[in-house]
C-alpha cells in the first residue's frame, strides 16, 4: 500500500518459476530474488507459474499468461 516491500517473514527468500511455452521444453527455474530475466528465444504464448518456497513448502501458484 505505502510502496514498501513488506518482510517475508521466511529464513531466505526463494521462489520456483515453472515457463510453459506454446512449442518446445518446458522450463523449471529458481530465483532468490523477486526478479527473474526470461531465457532469449522463447515463443509465445507462454504459461508461467510462480510460487513462493518458504520454510513449510510452496504457495500456490501465480498464473500468467503472456
């Protein structure tokens, strides 16, 4: 609300991002930050899926479709 990223609240942070393209292998990536350059030559359309690794397990996902 303020523009102020709130704490997590985890020991790290991690997230697992899951790129689904219309043509070719899926994707499975990690980040340890809340940013994530996408590979070069991927097609669209793309399917992407975004959770959150905390210290009991995964969120559910984030969908985006691009």
């Amino acid at each position: 609300v303020d523009g102020v990223d709130a704490p997590l609240g985890e020991e790290t942070e991690a997230y697992q991002v899951r790129i689904v393209p219309a043509a070719g292998a899926v994707l499975e990536l990690a980040a340890t930050e809340a940013g994530l350059p996408l590979p070069a030559g991927l097609n669209g359309p793309l399917s992407i899926e975004l959770r959150q690794a905390g210290d009991h397990g995964l969120s559910q996902p984030a969908r985006l479709t691009l």
